[in-house]
C-alpha cells in the first residue's frame, strides 16, 4: 500500500477518495506499535543494542525530528523506537522506558556520544556499557582535522 493512490484503491472498493483515506486512517490505528509487538513476541536478545537516529521531515515541524531507533546488534530486531522533538534526556528516557517494559537486558550499548543519551541511558541501565560506534568514531575524526573542508589530510 506504500505510495498507492487512493483513488485507484477507493474504485477497487467503491468508495471515494475521502472516504478511502478515512478507511486507511481507521486500519492503521488498530495495527498495533512496535513495542507492543516486542513485548508480545519477542524474547530472544543479545543484549547488545546499536542506538542511533535520523532526522526527518515531518509535516507540521518547521525543521527535521529525530527518529530514534535502536536495533539488537545479533538478532537484527529493532525492539523500540521513538518520534521526538530533539535529542533529549526526555527522549531517550522514553526509549529507555519502552525497553524495560519489553524487558530487554541492555548490557552495551553501541551509540554516538550523545551526552543526553548517556545521562538517561545510566539512569535506566546503569551497569550498562558504552561503546561509541565506529561510523561515529570515524566522522568525529574527520571532523577533528576538517577532512570536509580541508584538503591537509587527503593523500591518506
């Protein structure tokens, strides 16, 4: 259903395109989030989660949100993920929260060096370890001797 129009859809039904949207609207408030279905069907954890985020565009918002997500390093499975405002303690608390309630046994995690990510990490988690992420080590030294923006360091 993924970019399908909804007049095309609405003919196969019978229904106008207003009242296809609404039908849309309907069905996918009764799918169920993703926390609910880890806390469901989901059991089998490492324990070791990668933590990262993209920023989106989202209608309504003058600038990009953070999408957070987080995904088990050895089963591949992203348990819980959050929409905020902006990369909060606020916001990773509620990360933190929905992985308690799955009862995920965090014991590193594998992030950037977000200092509010870290403060409310250790507030849920706190014998929980912290490994910054390679793709994050990396561009924190490209940025350390402007890689980007200077040519200094080009021949390695």
């Amino acid at each position: 259903m993924d970019g399908a129009p909804f007049r095309p859809l609405g003919n196969e039904l019978g229904l106008s395109p207003s009242q296809t949207y609404a039908r849309v609207i309907e069905e996918l408030k009764q799918l169920p989030n993703n926390t609910e279905l880890t806390q469901k069907y989901c059991d089998r954890w490492s324990g070791i989660l990668n933590i990262d985020g993209k920023y989106i565009a989202v209608k309504g918002y003058e600038k990009k949100i953070p999408f957070i997500w987080c995904v088990d390093f050895l089963q591949h499975d992203f348990p819980v993920s959050v929409l905020a405002h902006a990369e909060s303690v606020e916001a990773f608390s509620e990360l933190f929260e929905a992985l308690l309630a799955c009862h995920y046994p965090l014991q590193v995690a594998i992030c950037d060096d977000v200092a509010a990510l870290k403060i409310a990490l250790k507030r849920y988690y706190p014998v929980a370890e912290i490994q910054l992420c390679h793709t994050h080590y990396i561009e924190n030294i490209r940025q350390q001797i402007h890689l980007r923006t200077q040519d200094t360091y080009h021949h390695f």
